[in-house]
C-alpha cells in the first residue's frame, strides 16, 4: 500500500485548474481548528465552536 502512495506524480497526469485556492485552504484550516468531537460511551458528538 505505501509504494502505491509515495511516488510522486507525473506532470503530465496534474491539472493545473485543480490547484486549491488560498480562500479555500484557509476556510478548510479553520473549521478543522474550530471543530470538535467527543467521544462519548461508544457515540460522537461533533461541535462547531464557532
């Protein structure tokens, strides 16, 4: 399984028009930041602490 993942990727196989705005990067790490997830007697409760 980890050969599979650790070769790097082929130029001509990367789209360009795929590459993550800096908006959306930032707005993915903040609501990780801000998410939170308890465990509780086999059950998960997910809170958004915003």
């Amino acid at each position: 399984m980890q050969k599979m993942y650790s070769g790097t990727s082929r130029s001509e196989r990367v789209n360009e028009n795929l590459v993550p705005k800096e908006e959306t990067i930032r707005f993915l790490l903040d609501y990780s930041k801000a998410l939170s997830v308890i465990d509780y007697n086999k059950m998960k409760f997910e809170a958004l602490l915003n």
